[in-house]
C-alpha cells in the first residue's frame, strides 16, 4: 500500500430477524478489515441516512429491515450519484408469520426492491443445491466452477435488467410459504444492477441461525445453521464483491 493513501468509507447495516447477525456482522467486519484504507461505521437499519450518502461504499446483511420511503430515496440517489451497494442474503426480504403458520412476503416497499432488483417470495426446506455459473467470464465469477451450497435457495420476483453471475434452478414446493408451488425456472444467486452511475451487487447465499435467533416465535432453536458460511467459495465471492464495492464504477466495468 502506498503512503498516504486515502481512506475508503463503508456503512454496513447488519440487523434484522430470525438471522444470526452477530456472526455474520463479525464475519463481514473481518473480511472489510482486511483493508486497512477501509474505515466502517455499523448501524442496525437505514436511519442514518447521511451516513450512508456520504460513504464510499455500503454493505448489507439484514433480514426484513425495510427502510422507510424517504431513507429508500436516499439510497436510490446514493445509487444515482455513483455509490456501489453489496446486499447479501436476506437484504431483500419482507416476512410476516400468519395465524395459519404459513410465511408471506408481502410487496409492502417496492421503490427498495426495484432499486435492489429483486425482492425475496419463499426458499424451499433448507438442503444442498447446485449454483451455477452464468456469465464465466465476468471477473467477479472468472474462475469459480459450479458448486453445492445447503443454504436458503432464494426464489424471487426480479426487477430487471439484471446481470447475472451466478444462477439456479428450482421446480417444486416452497413448503410453508404463502407462495408454494413454483414451476421449473432458473433464479439469479448473484448478480449486478446499474442505478444510475453506481450498482448494486446482491448475492443471496448466506443464511446464518443460532439457538437463539427464531425468538419469540421459537425460545430454542435446536439445530444451528451457518449455510454457505461454511464454503470457502462463499469467502471468495464475499471478497471479490467487497472489491467490487471499493472501485469508482469507471473502474469496475473496465
């Protein structure tokens, strides 16, 4: 590293519900840390909206955390104005529990969700499921061969265009979800959105849950889940994006 080199400012929002954000929050920090130029604020939601406008670069980790519409169009004109945004996993997410017992993801905040270019509907049972690469040639994927992941597998609604990097494919029951049956189609896992001279980069692997996570509704969640967490390839897409994020949008798309 050269001296004096400037700083770079990141706001990362890590907060939300049935997640364990404490691990992934620490996760996070101690891949931004690994550049030292890297000076990051932590927050639970949007409402430091200056903070965010004024950043670098912002990084998300969040399950149903929806800011409200004036904090929305602050992140669309951090966007506008070239600012870069890593929305990881569940970012895109809005769940409410019925008395049925069923999920629903209601499409209460579509203003976030065009801007982030998806938003969440249900994931099947969690089990292994296979990623694979759509576009092999982009540097965020170059080099990584298709994989396995046991994690959520995102199945959205998409506000296009979108870039895809990395994709599956899912035809079956979302059991317990409002939105159940699926037919056969092919889901973005990663993937770019242009917001006016800046992106948004989402992947949506990375589910994360501990003992305590499902509270109130469950006091004891017996099984801990960590998901992709635990494949080195999710580490590399991890940085890989948080580079992305660093670089002016001129540079990016070089």
């Amino acid at each position: 590293m050269t001296a004096n080199a400037k700083p770079l400012s990141c706001t990362l929002v890590a907060g939300g519900k049935y997640h364990d954000i404490d691990f992934a929050r620490l996760e996070l920090l101690k891949l931004l840390a690994e550049d030292e130029r890297v000076r990051v604020r932590v927050f639970e939601d949007y409402s430091n909206a200056e903070v965010i406008s004024s950043s670098d670069f912002l990084v998300t980790y969040t399950c149903d955390v929806v800011p409200s519409l004036g904090e929305q169009e602050r992140l669309r004109n951090f966007l506008a104005r070239g600012g870069r945004w890593y929305a990881l996993h569940g970012t895109n997410s809005i769940l409410r529990f019925l008395k049925s017992g069923q999920v629903d993801s209601p499409n209460w905040a579509p203003h976030f969700m065009e801007t982030l270019g998806s938003m969440f509907i249900a994931h099947p049972p969690i089990a292994p499921y296979r990623v694979t690469v759509a576009d092999p040639e982009n540097p965020l994927v170059r080099g990584i061969a298709p994989f396995e992941a046991n994690d959520e597998q995102y199945l959205l609604k998409t506000y296009g265009p979108l870039h895809v990097l990395l994709e599956t494919e899912f035809e079956g029951s979302a059991e317990g979800f409002v939105d159940r049956a699926w037919p056969r189609a092919k889901h973005p896992v990663f993937y770019l959105k242009d917001v006016g001279r800046g992106a948004v980069l989402y992947l949506t692997l990375g589910h994360c849950r501990g003992h305590y996570d499902m509270q109130p509704l469950i006091g004891w969640y017996p099984h801990r889940e960590r998901g992709a967490w635990e494949l080195p390839v999710y580490y590399e897409l991890l940085r890989r994006g948080i580079a992305w994020a660093k670089q002016p949008k001129e540079q990016a798309d070089e």
